[in-house]
C-alpha cells in the first residue's frame, strides 16, 4: 500500500515536473543576447582558437577551476575514508596472459590518443578533460588486470600522488595569480603568452583529473597505505 | 552515383547488415556461447565492411589510418571481450546449449542487497 | 589588486596546501591563514564601505561572456561573516582535532568549504552558482562522512542526495533561464526582466525556472518538509563541522534565493509564492522547536533548532516583497541580521555542545547532570548562544526580532508577529531544557573529561559575538544596503 | 524554418524534459542507493540536453551551453564517484543498501 | 548555421534514450539497470553528437560509456562479493558478516 | 555645562550598571574557592554602587539630567536617564543589595556554586538598576528580560527536583509575559515610534490612534508586566519559587522581581500613556478593580498557608498589588502612596524573608507550627520579625501605616471610596495571619528540640545573617517614624508626584 | 552520399534497438554485457559513417575513444561482477544470480551426463 502511495507520488511529482518544463519549454521567449556572436567574435583575441576551448579556459576559467576543485574534493573525501578505514584485502584483478598482451596494445595507444586530444583541443574538440579519462581509463584498466601501480604505493607514493593531483589547480591558480600580479585581472593572460598558459595548464591538469578519477576507483591507488600513518592514533569518536 | 561510391554504399551496406544480422543473432541464439559468436562477426566484418567503404571518402591520409586504427581496436576490443566472457562462463561453469534445451530460461532477479 | 579574487583563491591555495602538507602543520597553518583571511574579508569590507560595490571581472572578460566577481555591501558582509565564524571553528579544530584519524581530511575540505563560501558570496554568475554550490555541498558532505561511523556516512548520504538533487534542479532552472533570456549574468538578468515587466512573454518560463531553482535551493536550505536530511547531518558530525554547517553552508543556498529573488523582482512581486515560503518558514519555526524539545541528544537538540531558526529567515519573502517600503527595509534588516545573529549563535552553540559532550563523555542531554558545575564556561556559551537563539535582549537574535516584528505590523501581516513570539517561546523550551539537566545537583559524576581552554573560548567568542552583535548592529545594517535594491529606493 | 518541424535541437530538449521527469520518478520510488544514483545521473543527462537543445534551437551552435555541459558532466562524475564512496563505506559497516527510514 | 529539422534517426534516438533511461530506473535487477545505464551513456554521446557538440560527446563516450561504468559495476560487484550469499544456508552470513567487521575494526 | 561633565552624565548611569555587570563578570571568572576574594569584589561593588546612586540622586534633586542616548538600530535607541522615580527605584535597590549581598555571604557559607550564585546575583542586580535607569521601553524591555534570564539560575539554584520545577513554571509565566509585553511595545512602536520616558505623556498627542487599538497595547502591556509583579491570575510563580534560598526570595520579593514589573506599570501608566489619557482611556477602573481582588485574594491564600515562607509569598502577591493600587488611583495622594509603598514594602519584605531564612537556618524552622517559642531563642531575629509583621499590617507608625494612610486619602480624592473598604479588609486580614505568628514566637513554649539546630547555645543566629536583618528592620522603622522629613522615602515620592505628573 | 549514409546510420540505430532488447531480457549478465558490447561497437560504427554527413571530423575521435574503451567496461564485469575465479564462501559454486544457469548443470553433472561442449 505505501509502496502505490509512493509509486503515485512520485508519478505525480514527476508528471508536474514535465508539465512544468513543457511549459516553460513552449513558451520561451527569444533570447536577448547573442552570445554565440560574441564568443564567435572574442575567441581571435582568446588563447585557444576552438571556441569550447576558449570559453572554458579563457572566458570561464574561473568555473573550470572551481570545477576542478569539485573533482578535488571527492578524490579528498575518498582518500580520507580510505585511509581512516581500509578496504579489506582484495582480489587485485584478472590477470591473464591474453589481457595482458592486448593491453601491451591497448595502453600505449590510450596514452598516445589522450596525448593527441590534449593537443587536438585547442584547435577541435578535444581537451584536458577527455584526455584525462582516456589516461584514467588507462589506469583504470592497469588495475582491472590486477597490476599494481607501484609508483603510488606507500607513505611516498602517496605524498606523490597527492603532488600531482594538486598540480593542476596549484598551475591554475599560479598562473592566475601571476597575472593578478602583474596587474592584469585574475586569469587574464597577456595576449602573446595565453596559447602557452592555455597549454600549460591544459597539460597540468590533465595529469591532475586523471588522477583524480582514477583515485575514485576503488583500487586504485593501490591500498598498501594502511602503514602510512604510523605515529597517528587512530581514535574512533562516537 | 560513380563507380566508387557505388563500391562504397555496397560495402557499407554489407557492413550495416552484418550489424543489423549480428543483432538478430544476439538476439536469436540460445546461450552465451552462441551469443559470442554473433557478436563477433559483427564486430569485426561489420565495421571493417564500413571502414573499407568509408576509406575512399576519408580525405586524408591521417583519417584513414584513423579509421583503421578504430577497426583494429574493435577488433581487439570484441576479441578480447568474447575470450574473456567465455572464459569466465567456463570456469563458472555455465553450462552450452544443447539441442532440445529450452533455449531461454526465466529470469531470476539477482540483486545483491 | 582586487581583493576579490584573492578572497576566493587564498582559502583554494590553502586547501591545495594542506592536502600536501604534512598532518602537523595544518592545524597551525589553518588558523593563521583564517587570521589572513579574517584581514582580507575586512579589508574588502572596508573598500566597499569607502568605495561602494566593487566588481572584477575574472580573465579580464565582461559578463556576459566572462564571469565578473561582485561584492556589494551583502556580500562583502556575508565574508566578514563567514570569516568571523569560521575563525573560531578553526581554532577550535586545530586544537580538538589534533592526533585524529579525521584531521588529515578535515583541513582540505575545510578550506574547499571557504572558497566555495566566498566564491558564492561573490559570485554574480548563475553557472558560477552552481558550481560553487557543488564544491560547498560536496565539501559539506565530505565533512559530515568524515568521522566514518555508520551514522555520519548514513547521514552524509543523505545530505549528499539532497544536495545533488537540489543543485540539479538548479540547473535545469539556469538552463530555463539562459535559454529565455540568453545571458548567466545576475545583472544582465536582472536588467532584462525589469525591462521586459511582468507582462511580457517569457515570465512563463522564468516562473518555472525561478520556481525550480527555488525548490533546490530550499531543499539545500532544508526548509521545513525538506528538512529531513539536516538533523542528522548536522548533529553527527564533528563539533566545528556541524557548526560551519549550521552557520554557513545552508546559508549559502539561502542567499542565492535572496539573489533570485531580487533579481527577478518585479515578475514574482504579484504572486503569493511569497507568502507561501512564509508559511513554510513558520511551520519549521514551530515543527523544528517541537522536534528539537523531543531530542534525548545534545547536539540533535541544536541541529533541530537550526530548522526552526532557518524558519524566520524566509519570513523575509512574503515582508520583502510588499509595496511599503518601511516594511521592505525592516524585513532586510532584520532577515540579515537574523542570518548573522543565528550564524554566530548557532557556531558557538555547536561548539559548546561539542565542548559538553567532550567533557561528559554522551551524547545525551539527562547525562549532563552537574556539568554547570564542573564546565561553566562552555554552559555560559551555549546560553549566551541561546539567548541569541531565543530572542532575547540585549542579543542581535532579539533585535533581529525586533526588525521583523516591525516589519509584520508595518505591512500588516500579522500572522507572522505570532510566529516570531511563539517560535521564542518555543526555543526558550528547547534552551533552558538543556539548562534543567545541566543544573541538577544529583549524584552527578565527579569526573569530567576537561577539553583544553582554546576549545571553550572559542565557543565563547561566537555565543558572546551573537550578543554583542545586537548593540552595535546599526553600523553593520548600513554597510549591508550598501548597492541593495534598498539603496536605489525600489524593493 | 517552418513551426510545424520539430528541429533537432528542440527534439532533443524535449528528451531532456522527459528524462528530467523520468529520473525525478525513479529518484522518489527508488531506496537502494545504487538506483537513486542512476536516477540522478539520468536526471543529470536530462538537464543538460535541456541546456544544449533548448540553448541552440533555432539559434545554432552555441558553444556556452556545450562548455558549460562540460562542467556540469565534470561536476556530475566527481558527484557520482564520491556516493560511490560513501556508499560503499557505508554498506561497509551496515550491510546495508539503503538509508534507515527513521529520520 | 540554422538547425535541421529533426528526421526518424533522432526520433528513433530519442526514443532509445528514454527506453534506456525508463530501463535503467525501471528494472528489477540492479545489473540490468546498470547494463542499461552503459548504454545509455552511449546514446547519449550519439545525441550529443546530433546537437553537434563533439566535445561533449567525447566526454560522454569516455565517462558515460567508459568510467561510470565500470565506476557502477565496480561497486556493485563489491556489494556482491561482500554479502551476497546463496540464500539456502543462512546461518554461515551472520557468522561472515560479523567477520567482516573485525576486519573492519582491526 | 562643560564636554566633560557632560560626558560624566552621560555615562554616569552607564557607570551605575557596570558597577555590578563588572562585579559579576569579576565573579564569574573566579575561582570557586576565592570566596574571600568574591566577598569583598561583592561588597565593593554593592558600596560603589550605592555611592553612585545616591551621587547621581542628589544630583537630580537639584535638577541635573544624567541621559545617555545610543542608536542600536535605525528607530531604536538604548537609553538610559536618571529621573526622580528611576532614581528611587534604583536607590531602593542598591540599598537591599548591599544587605542582601552580606546576608547572601553568611547564608551560603560553605555551599556549593557560590560562584555561579554570586554572578548571577550580580547580573540580576545590575538588570534591576538598568530598568530604574531605562529612559524608554525598549531599554526598560531590555533589562526586563535580562533579570529574567538572570534570576532562574537563582531560583534552580538548589538544583533539587522541587527547584527545577519552579525554575519551570517561574519561566513559562515570565517568559510568557516578557513575550506579551514584547507584542505591546512592538505595537506601540509602530504606533507612536520611540517612546521616551518623562516626555510628558507622548501618546496623548497621538489624535489619529483609535481608542480600542491603545485599550490593546496597555493590555498587553500591564498583562505582560504584570506576571512579574504577581497580579492576580498571573501570580502562580511566585509562591513555587520559594524553594530558592532565602536571600534569593527576598531578592525577588522585596526588590528585583515583583518590584520590577510594579515599576513597568508605573511607567507604562504614567510616562507612556500619560494619567490623564489612561483616565481617558477608562483602563484605571479595572487596574484599581483587579488590584483590590489581588490584594483580597494574596491576604486570603497567606491565610491558609502552614509554611512561613508561602505565607510571606502569597502576602507578597497582596502587598504589591498595593503599588498598582496606588497607581490607578486618579490623583497624586494615591500616586504617592504607591510610590512609597514600593519602597516601604521593599523594606519590610526583605526584614520578613531575611528573619524567616534566619529561623530556617538557625533552627531549622519551615513551617510556622514549628516556631513556638522562637523569640526566646532568637529574641533580635524575633524583634526585626515582629517590626516587619506589624508594618505590614499598618500599625502606626510604622512604614506600612503611611502607604495606607496616603492611599486611603487617594481613594477618597479619587472618589473611589470603596478602595478604603478593601484597605481595611487586608489590613483586617493581614493581622489575621501575621498576629497568629507572633504569638507563636513570643508567648508559645518551645514545643520539644528544634527541627535542625545549627547553633548549641541560643544566642540569635550569624551575625552575618542577623546584621542585615536588624539593618533593614530598623530602615522600616525609620521610614515611617519620620516619614516627613527630607529624604525619607514618603518625601522621595512626593518629589517624584511633583515634579513629573502635577506639574 | 550523405543521404544514404544517414539512412545507413538509421538502420544501425535500429539494429542498435534490437540490440537493447537482449540487454533487457537477459537473462544472464553475460548475455546483457555481450549485447552492450555489440551495442558499443554499432556505436562506434554510426559514428563513423555520421563523420562526413555532419561534417564533424571529430567524430571520428570519438569514435576512437569508444573503441578505445570498449574493453573497459567488459574487463571490469568480468574481473568485479562476474569473476571467474570467485571462491564463493560455502562452497556452492555461484552467487544466485548465476544459479538459474548453474542449477540445471550441476544437475546434468550429478546425472554423470556431461557431454560434449560447443564453441
């Protein structure tokens, strides 16, 4: 019985919902501005010629950076759950001769396209972000064939891996501080240098997102950081 | 329609109807096994049908290989995931279809809680 | 150099800091840094007051194209408020987080949390919005799963689909809203609907968009029916994180719908929609009191009265948007400073209750037998804090009050004066509750746990800020009409 | 463009619409954690094909929205991935899938 | 450029969408829902493709169709292997459950 | 006037608060075991005040104006202004604070949170001092919740089950009230604007306000004050607050509490409405009509009391409505009655608790059974008792004697002269419950060992405790033997009628 | 040209639906990945030929992409959902998902008739 109640309440709920929208959807209005026009006409003066590229690292870089700090806050949330309460030992992953010789393939070209959508996305589509999944997808199946990404593992590992995740915004927010410095407005890039801050920054964070998404999948990084604070007391409130 | 974009759409259309086959195969065979197979031909004649079909049109050198490399990792993608499938139902033993068998059996929900 | 930016950036640099940071520097470096930052909040606070509202736009682009920080005399006060509270909360966190499995994720989510803050704050941008208030709540949630128990995590999944799924009905709104009018910028929006009255065609859309975008955010700001996430977010967590929560975050969604709600001005001005969050915000004034009174645990208890509390400030809807401007003024004064006078009252009391469930050692108010004896300063704080909460002089929870009792009777809607005296009475209740256990003389345990001193001035600071607040608010009242549709005479 | 052709874009809005309210249903009807995240990164999709098709019909290529999608999917992953972790840690130490109904 | 008029493949399209999606929120098994999820992420990458907004799509196809994906069934095979247990013997999952939260807590 | 002394009036009456705002935080901040310390910070205090007080007193006789103005918000001000009846209340209260301060000493010595008991005493004070000095409603409102909030530590202060339950009904009624009168002083706000006191009757000049909607603001007004001043039906509180100690009892009895909320109607009837208008408004007949009830029914419910410290409550709930009496009476005999009988009863009440908390203390004596014989044991206790019994009651020429007298003079030059019945009634009724005590004290044997002798032999009790109570039976004696010589309570009230409402 | 690349792209869509039918009705989870996997690749296909009728070379990109990660999401079944060297606790060789196809085969090894396999 409460189960209908529910069913019709939510049928109801998402019947207003729909109905509202059409409305809203049947009767807009014409919109005000162009801003196609504009960005059209700004992305000669901006830094990347693609214009997504333009609106997201020159003309809204301040929402990009802030996105990349949401991104920043789970893997956070995540490592801290992590180190405060381990997963238990689990399986690694599959590994099998035939895997592993399609991934000797599969692995380099991964890394290869996310090294051409980096370049590819100041000119067409493409960009930081796609190239991080395809480089976290990399990683993603590194760890699915059960092969242990060393170089992240212990109390070092871990210190690094946190330094590269920081990166990308760390470059960000220098840059933008940089300009902010030399008088221009925050994220303002001098007109001869924005392609190469563009880049920069492209290339910085797309080391740092693919860390981050890869630091989302539960195995990864590796889980040997359990000894990794030793001289901390683990306390449980509550 | 010249002779080349005639050898195209022939091409392509061998290809889309290897698809549209493989999915009736899917659809139609009886166990996992059988189904992997289907999938298979498809993958791979299919898009290497429409690949081929569409190599003339593709303007450049860099796209062509491009879509060749597309085929390859298809190919490798569908290879690797039809030995891993069957691999996996072997050693779970799931047993092959034989004939006479009802060929779909119910479903059972099998949601962790 | 604008200090606009760098109110944004400097907590961003921190976070990005203490993730790298080894775990002992972090507390110091927190607090230092929130002293930094307390300066720059002031310092912004004091351009806007000698120089009027100040606006940067980010990558040297003009809004529409780029986004523009603004700091009027709201946002600018809603930093220094945010700074005031969130000092003490680090001080507090510094020293009673100190060796806690917590503390590696707390200072990075802690900062996350103040960039979020000041870039909503600052922000005249809807997209902008969204993402920061993405970061705020994702950092919020992460604070809240921090401790790690069945409850926090039960808790912090929770809040975490309620903020999801507010922000994205947010979202759909901004989409609504930039398909209608074709621009994110506050101002331009603004621009275009006052231009275009009430009449025209389009409001239908901006209706729904306002519409959806509001059901969000008052779910992020858990009024009353949307509140079931709050309470046991709120009072699980760890004691300076419940109290930036209570004080701040929901206050962010809140502000947001203030911004809307000034934004679109005149389209909504004929509509009782108004009355409606009204009568929502007095049916979580009393279902809040009411829960609150029933609450067998200390910080729940407080958690609680945040819905109640929350409950006044959207008396601030159907008082804004009538035609006198009397009433429109005292409802802004009074909302605004109710916001500050709950913020700072609600931190210091969350930080006391959390000072007096560290020294019992439960959670439970009956366990607080004889503490009055043993922990009078955090008892003091937590009733500083509640005469704020209760309306009492000489608090800014009482002239705060105040205002909006006159407001109610200059536009005459009565209806509200009775919330506002009922809802004091009720946290009166709720308050001195706390107080009848605190001052029995049973056979109370002689041993207490005695939580460093750091700890109990810090929430002494923000019960009697809340206090103090009240006989100097004249000043701060001004400085907040600062470039408010106040200060250019329509409301 | 003639009134009576739906256009591209617009259709696609349209399916933003429905799927808005579709991932609203499954949102609501849903307990099991897992589920209520579909729904919501339905719900998500929805929204910013809304974005996209409503932004671009009868005006072309905009590329604001399409940035801004961008974003949100960004914002969308980082979201998804940290329930993910909450929920796991939480069926972790309850064992269960859903939230307690008491609250 | 103006738009085109939407044709059969993107009603067809949309159509899918909303099956998946009605799928992926409608059905009673969890791995089906996710299955149908994946799926989902690919058509909505083919419709991003018909806004003409590659970039998009190409973010679709590699978190939608890619990462959340494997993000889904990662956990869900992680619920799995934790607590499902065949239902006939019931008393050996308290005795694993409770194992499991030793571990937890050592 | 110089920028300087101007400076030191204004903050002059600022100075009288702090003294004991000062003290408290002082004591607060103590160590629970520096009572030396605390004891003499308390006592500084309580003479510093009352220096300032009687300072600024003398000052205001010869017409000085001590007012401090502060904006708290655009349209509410915080002000503070010594006139002759802020001055009168004031001076009444630092006098009991200073004794009750020193009885407090000896009463609690060895107790438990004297801390905590002194702050908040302190607190209570520095509230009582703030509503004599308040110079509008807003500010007196201030105060008035102030004392509220600062006298339920006190009254729970025993910490047992009886004195939180107290503490609860003592908050529902005041709480409750400070809510009621809240509502007026908003309504009137947005009526009238900032009501200053001693503007000369601001709201008389109010032409458009219909009569109804001013008959509802002084409701809400008088409802709200009084519950803290006990009128009848809103008395509950104060006979259950009586598990709070002795020196907490008289506080609230005799000075801060009670006193405070009679005080709010003076001013409400006098500097908010204005006499005249409220005669207007017809609102006088029923304050007169439902004081008289209270007097009747507080002297009636004292009767039945067996425990002395409920019998002295209950014929608190009389005597204050005497005040309100006097107040609503139209005319300034009758003004001045009231007006000195919040200083007299102040003086008597005090004498009575201080002498029933030194039977309590010393002997271990509740109930009045439990006294026969008393007087032979503390003779002085019994002689500052008997003093203060028989003012009550009006024996010429003690205090009480005098408030009647001027009362009965106002009734008839009001031409109410059923008021003098009423007199006679609890004057009658009065005797009928104090006299029965007295003869228990002095001519009854002792009736077997005392309930709980704190002392071996009997000679009276701590002069701590009895010092205080000499003081303040001998003050009662004073103000009625020469009542009509210059700074006596009766002509203080003269002064204040003169001077502010016949000019 | 462009036109009959289009209404290829349609019949791989409606192939694509097909498709999406064996993903709903299972039953097993290898049967739904497999068809999501064909799916994926009818994906990979469409967009190829749409490249040119559009007008969008980037298509091909994210044609590349998908192929790319085809394989992701089929590992991460098999090695998370579905692995094949599970050691379920009690000894009973599958979870219960995977019973309905396990059950009649033990049934056939208990019978001693385990005979020859295809594929």
């Amino acid at each position: 019985m409460k189960r209908y109640l529910l069913i019709l309440l939510a049928a109801l709920a998402s019947l207003a919902v729909c109905a509202a929208l059409a409305l809203a959807v049947i009767e807009r209005p014409e919109a005000r501005t162009d801003l196609p026009r504009v960005v059209a006409h700004s992305t000669e003066h901006a830094g990347a010629p693609h214009p997504i590229t333009a609106v997201l690292l020159d003309f809204r870089s301040y929402d990009t950076l802030l996105e990349v700090a949401v991104l920043l806050v789970a893997v956070v949330v995540a490592l801290a759950l992590r180190e405060a309460q381990p997963d238990g030992p689990d399986r690694m992953g599959l590994d099998n001769p035939l895997l592993r010789a399609v991934m000797s393939w599969l692995l380099p070209l991964m890394v290869l396209v996310a090294a051409y959508l980096l370049w590819a996305g100041s000119t067409r589509p493409g960009g930081a972000f796609q190239a991080a999944a395809v480089l976290a997808a990399a990683g993603v199946l590194l760890r699915l064939a059960g092969v242990r990404l060393g170089g992240f593992a212990g109390e070092r590992g871990a210190r690094r891996l946190r330094a590269l995740l920081v990166l990308g915004p760390a470059v960000f927010v220098a840059v933008g501080a940089g300009t902010a410095l030399g008088g221009r407005a925050f994220l303002d890039y001098p007109a001869d240098w924005a392609g190469g801050l563009i880049l920069a920054i492209e290339l910085a964070l797309t080391l740092s997102i693919a860390l981050a998404l890869l630091s989302l999948f539960r195995l990864a990084p590796p889980q040997s950081d359990v000894e990794r604070l030793p001289e901390r007391r683990r306390r449980t409130r509550e | 329609m010249t002779a080349v974009a005639l050898f195209q759409s022939l091409l392509i259309g061998a290809g889309v109807a290897f698809f549209v086959v493989g999915s009736i195969g899917v659809l139609r065979f009886p166990d996992v096994y059988t189904r992997i197979h289907a999938l298979t031909k498809a993958d791979n004649l299919g898009l290497g049908l429409v690949v081929i079909g569409l190599l003339p049109g593709a303007g450049s050198v860099a796209a062509a290989l491009k879509l060749l490399l597309i085929w390859g990792l298809a190919l490798l993608a569908s290879a690797c995931a039809g030995y891993l499938v069957a691999r996996a139902a072997r050693r779970r033993g799931v047993e092959p279809w034989r004939r006479g068998q009802p060929r779909q059996r119910p479903e059972r929900s099998g949601d962790p809680r | 150099m604008s200090l606009l930016p760098a109110l944004v950036m400097l907590p961003l640099s921190a976070a990005l800091a203490s993730t790298l940071l080894p775990l002992r520097w972090r507390g110091p470096l927190g607090v230092a840094l929130a002293v930094l930052l307390a300066g720059v909040a002031c310092g912004l606070l004091r351009t806007v007051v000698g120089d009027g509202p100040q606006a940067h736009a980010l990558g040297g682009w003009a809004p529409p194209l780029g986004i523009a920080l603004v700091a009027d005399g709201l946002a600018a006060g809603m930093v220094v408020l945010t700074a005031t509270v969130a000092l003490p909360c680090a001080l507090h966190a510094a020293l009673g987080l100190r060796g806690e499995a917590v503390e590696d994720g707390f200072w990075p989510l802690f900062w996350f949390m103040w960039a979020a803050l000041n870039g909503i704050w600052l922000s005249a941008d809807l997209f902008n919005l969204y993402v920061g208030l993405e970061l705020l709540g994702l950092a919020a949630v992460g604070l809240v799963a921090l401790k790690g128990s069945a409850g926090a995590l039960a808790a912090a999944m929770r809040y975490l689909l309620a903020a999801l799924l507010g922000s994205l009905a947010y979202l759909i709104g901004v989409a609504l809203l930039y398909a209608a009018w074709g621009s994110l910028a506050l101002a331009d929006l603004a621009g275009f609907m006052a231009e275009a009255g009430v009449a025209q065609s389009g409001s239908l859309t901006t209706l729904v968009a306002l519409g959806l975008m509001s059901a969000g955010l008052l779910l992020k700001t858990a009024l009353f029916p949307l509140h079931g996430w709050l309470p046991p977010a709120h009072g699980g967590a760890l004691p300076p994180v419940s109290a930036l929560l209570s004080a701040l975050v929901i206050k962010a969604s809140l502000y947001i719908l203030m911004r809307l709600w000034i934004m679109a001005g005149p389209a909504l001005t004929p509509l009782a929609l108004g009355w409606l969050l009204g009568a929502l915000g007095a049916a979580a004034v009393f279902w809040g009191g009411w829960m609150a009174l029933r609450q067998a645990r200390l910080k729940h208890l407080v958690a609680y009265s945040t819905v109640a509390q929350i409950g006044y400030l959207f008396l601030f809807f159907p008082l804004f948007g009538v035609a006198n401007m009397d009433a429109a003024r005292l409802a802004w004064d009074g909302t605004l400073l109710m916001l500050a006078a709950h913020a700072l009252a609600k931190a210091g009391m969350f930080l006391a209750a959390g000072n007096l469930v560290l020294a019992v050692g439960s959670p439970h108010i009956a366990d607080l037998t004889g503490i009055s004896r043993f922990r009078p300063l955090s008892l003091m704080s937590f009733g500083l804090a509640g005469v704020s909460l209760m309306g009492l002089p000489p608090s800014a929870g009482f002239t705060a009050k105040w205002l909006l009792l006159q407001s109610a009777l200059a536009s005459g809607q009565w209806v509200w004066i009775m919330v506002l005296v009922g809802g004091g009475l009720l946290s009166a209740a709720y308050v001195f509750r706390v107080f009848r256990h605190a001052f029995v003389e049973g056979p109370a345990r002689d041993r207490f746990a005695s939580p460093p001193l750091a700890l109990e001035l810090s929430a002494l600071a923000l019960g009697s800020a809340s206090i103090a607040l009240g006989l100097v608010a004249q000043a701060p009242l001004e400085w907040l009409r600062i470039g408010s549709p106040l200060a250019t005479g329509v409301p | 463009m003639s009134a009576t052709v739906l256009a591209t874009d617009a259709l696609y809005a349209w399916v933003g619409v429905l799927l808005c309210g579709l991932g609203l249903f499954g949102f609501i009807i849903h307990r099991h954690l897992l589920r209520r995240l579909l729904a919501f990164n339905v719900m998500g999709s929805g929204s910013f094909l809304l974005l996209v098709g409503l932004a671009q019909d009868g005006r072309g290529i905009d590329p604001v929205p399409q940035a801004l999608v961008l974003t949100g999917i960004v914002v969308a992953v980082a979201s998804t991935a940290l329930a993910l972790v909450i929920f796991r840690r939480w069926h972790r130490v309850s064992g269960e899938s859903t939230l307690p109904e008491d609250v | 450029m103006s738009a085109l008029p939407a044709n059969a493949f993107d009603l067809l399209l949309g159509l899918g969408l909303i099956a998946c999606a009605a799928g992926a929120l409608l059905s009673r098994e969890l791995f089906r829902a996710i299955v149908m999820f994946i799926v989902f992420g690919l058509l909505m990458a083919l419709a991003w493709v018909r806004l003409r907004a590659p970039d998009i799509a190409l973010a679709e196809a590699a978190i939608g169709a890619g990462l959340t994906g494997v993000l889904l069934l990662d956990t869900l095979g992680y619920l799995r292997r934790r607590f499902e247990r065949p239902r006939p013997s019931p008393p050996s999952a308290p005795a694993a459950h409770t194992s499991d939260k030793e571990q937890t807590r050592s | 006037m110089s920028g300087a002394s101007s400076l030191l009036h204004a903050l002059l009456p600022l100075a009288v608060i702090a003294t004991s705002l000062l003290a408290a935080v002082g004591i607060f901040v103590l160590a629970e075991h520096r009572h030396r310390l605390r004891s003499s910070l308390n006592l500084a205090a309580a003479l510093a005040k009352l220096a300032l007080v009687v300072w600024m007193g003398l000052g205001v006789l010869e017409g000085e104006r001590y007012a401090l103005r502060y904006t708290l918000v655009d349209g509410v001000a915080f002000v503070l202004r010594a006139d002759a009846l802020g001055i009168m209340f004031a001076g009444l209260s630092s006098v009991l604070w200073l004794f009750t301060t020193i009885y407090a000493i000896g009463y609690l010595e060895n107790a438990p949170n004297r801390s905590r008991f002194f702050g908040f005493f302190s607190l209570c004070v520095a509230s009582t001092v703030g509503i004599a000095l308040a110079g509008n409603l807003f500010t007196f409102f201030l105060f008035y919740e102030l004392l509220t909030l600062s006298t339920y530590p006190l009254v729970v202060h025993r910490g047992s089950a009886k004195a939180l339950a107290a503490g609860r009904t003592y908050l529902v009624y005041t709480l409750g009230g400070g809510a009621v009168l809240l509502l007026g002083i908003a309504l009137l706000h947005t009526l009238a604007g900032d009501v200053a006191f001693g503007a000369g009757a601001g709201l008389a000049a109010l032409e458009a306000v219909s009569n109804p909607q001013l008959v509802l603001i002084f409701a809400l007004l008088v409802g709200g004050l009084g519950v803290k001043a006990a009128i009848y039906p809103l008395h509950g509180w104060l006979p259950t607050a009586m598990v709070a100690p002795a020196p907490v009892s008289a506080l609230l009895h005799a000075v801060a509490v009670v006193k405070a909320g009679a005080f709010g109607i003076v001013r409400v009837v006098y500097d908010v409405f204005g006499i005249e208008l409220a005669w207007q408004l017809g609102v006088l007949g029923p304050l007169a009509a439902l004081a008289s009830f209270t007097i009747l029914y507080g002297s009636l419910r004292a009767l039945a009391q067996t425990d002395l410290k409920r019998r002295l409550a209950f014929s608190t709930v009389s005597q204050v409505s005497y005040i309100v009496l006097g107040i609503s009476l139209f005319g300034p005999l009758g003004t001045a009655g009231g007006l000195v009988h919040l200083l007299h009863q102040g003086l008597m009440k005090i004498t009575l608790f201080f002498c029933a908390g030194n039977y309590a203390e010393t002997l271990g004596a509740h109930r009045v059974d439990e006294l026969d014989g008393a007087g032979r044991c503390m003779p002085a206790t019994s002689i500052a008792f008997t003093i203060g019994a028989f003012g009550m009651i009006g024996v010429p020429p003690l205090a009480g004697f005098v408030t009647k007298w001027y009362l009965g003079l106002g009734a008839l030059e009001a031409g109410m002269g059923w008021v003098i019945g009423v007199l006679v009634a609890s004057s009658l009724l009065n005797a009928a419950y104090f006299l029965p005590i007295l003869h228990r004290i002095w001519f009854r044997p002792q009736r077997g060992p005392w309930p709980d002798e704190r002392f071996r032999q009997c000679h009276d009790t701590h002069p701590l405790l009895l010092m205080p109570t000499l003081a303040t039976a001998a003050f009662s004696v004073v103000a009625g033997l020469f009542a009509s010589l210059p700074y006596s309570p009766l002509y203080w009230a003269t002064v204040v009628v003169g001077r502010e409402y016949l000019p | 040209m462009d036109t009959l690349l289009e209404t290829f792209s349609l019949l791989l869509l409606i192939s694509l639906v097909l498709g999406l039918l064996r993903v709903w009705k299972g039953p097993g989870f290898a049967d739904r990945m497999l068809a999501a996997q064909l799916l994926g690749t009818t994906g990979v296909a469409m967009l190829v030929l749409l490249a040119d009728p559009l007008g969008l070379a980037a298509l091909r990109d994210v044609a590349l992409v998908l192929a790319l990660l085809a394989v992701l999401a089929v590992l991460a079944f098999v090695a998370r959902v579905w692995d094949p060297d599970e050691q379920v606790p009690d000894g009973s060789e599958n979870p219960s998902d995977t019973r309905t196809e396990a059950a009649p085969a033990q049934q056939q090894r208990a019978a001693g008739t385990a005979g020859r396999r295809r594929g």
